[in-house]
C-alpha cells in the first residue's frame, strides 16, 4: 500500500502546485505577493496600486539596508531635537496670532465676513492649544519609541536623495516634499534584472510600469531638486496670514 500512498501524496501536491502558481503575482526578494492580498481592491487601476505598494513595501527596507541607510542614534535625537524646537515655536506664534484675533475681534469695526473668518479661524486655533494642552499630560516618547516613530522618515529623506543620486529621473513634488518618481521606477526596473523581483501575472506587470513612468502632474525643475529634509531647514518665522 505504500507506493499508492506515495504516489496520491505526489499526485495531490501535483494538484496544488498549479493552483500556487495562478494565485502567485510577484515574487519580491524572495516573497510571494498573492492574488488575495490585492482582493481588498475594487478595480483594475487600484490592484495595480495596492501590487505597487506591496512590492515597494519590500524593495525599499532591502535597498536601505543594502545601502546603509539605516537612521541612526544621533539623526534620530537631531530629528528629536528640531520637533522639539519647532513646537515650540509654533505654539508661540498661535499664542501670538490669537490674541491678534482677540484685539481685532473685540474692536467691533469688522465687516460680516471677516468677523466670521476671524472667529472661525480663532476656533482653530483655540482647539490648537486644547490639544497641546492635552498632549502636556502624556508621558514623553522613550527612546525606544522615538527611534521607531523617527527612523521611517529619516530612511524615506536618505533613501530618497540616494536613489536620485543614482539613477536621476523625473522629480515630483508631494505633500511630503520632492519624490524621486524616475528614479523609483528606475530602481523596480533594476530589481527586476537583477531576478530580485520576478512578475507572475504579464498584464498587472505592464499596468505597474505604466504606473511607475507616469508623468506626475507636479514636477520639479531639475535646477531646484533639492533633497535637503525639512528638519536641517531653518524653521520658518511665521506662517500665518495677516
């Protein structure tokens, strides 16, 4: 009976083995991406999405690594550091900005509009220094903590002006500053060559490349990319309108 046994276990691992494969869609350094991690999407254009950033997920902590990326103690307290300072700061110039509010509101001598503005501008501001109030009785950050909360954007900043160092490209410019676009798309390409990153599935493949060489719909002047971040910037003496 052994030889049946052996030969139905053969037979149903056979089976499996083509279904594996049909769920399968990448394969990232070494890990699968599956068809039922792209389900929570509704359409074409976000699986697409959601595969791009399941691959990035997994391309980007390999690159830092590979390239010595990794935030470090002291980039972490100078991070510390700025936050520290720019609270500081900011909570200043809304404590200056309020009372601002405070004399033009009890002057009386405002049109209906702009009282409304002010007062709805000074709401925002009051719920400002309620949450800092409220933020005050928290225990800080251990360092344990502040080195997982700071380390993602330090690594994003260094990894970012690396890969443009690398291999150039289209520079975007998002919320979160200027966004190596080319040269992201340049890396995925070079992960693929170098068989890091394998596509099962042809037609998600050609739908994540076009994605990637998309041009962004805000671009940066070659002559103003700059990838200093934000916290080695002076921090701003004010940012509030009159």
């Amino acid at each position: 009976m052994r030889p049946w046994i052996v030969l139905c276990i053969a037979a149903a691992l056979a089976a499996g083995a083509p279904a594996q494969d049909a769920e399968r869609v990448a394969t990232v350094i070494g890990e699968d991406i599956t068809r039922g991690e792209l389900a929570v999407a509704t359409d074409d254009a976000s699986q697409t999405r959601r595969l791009l950033e399941l691959i990035w997920r997994r391309i980007a902590p390999h690159y830092v690594a590979r390239k010595g990326l990794t935030a470090t103690a002291s980039e972490v307290a100078e991070l510390v550091a700025y936050d520290r300072e720019f609270r500081i700061k900011d909570r200043a110039q809304r404590a200056r900005k309020l009372e601002e509010l405070d004399r033009r509101l009890a002057a009386g001598d405002l049109a209906a509009a702009e009282h409304a503005r002010l007062e709805e501008f000074r709401a925002v501001l009051m719920r400002l220094a309620q949450n800092d109030a409220e933020r005050d009785q928290l225990p800080p950050l251990e360092p344990e903590r502040q080195t997982v909360f700071y380390s993602p954007w330090i690594e994003m900043w260094k990894m970012n002006k690396v890969l443009y160092e690398q291999y150039g490209g289209v520079v975007a410019l998002t919320k979160f500053g200027p966004d190596p676009h080319g040269a992201r798309a340049a890396l995925v390409a070079d992960y693929e060559r170098q068989g890091l990153l394998r596509f099962s599935d042809g037609r998600l493949r050609e739908q994540v490349y076009a994605v990637l060489q998309a041009r962004p719909s805000m671009v940066v002047p070659p002559e103003r990319v700059d990838f200093t971040p934000y916290w080695k910037r002076p921090i701003p003496p004010s940012y509030f309108p009159d």
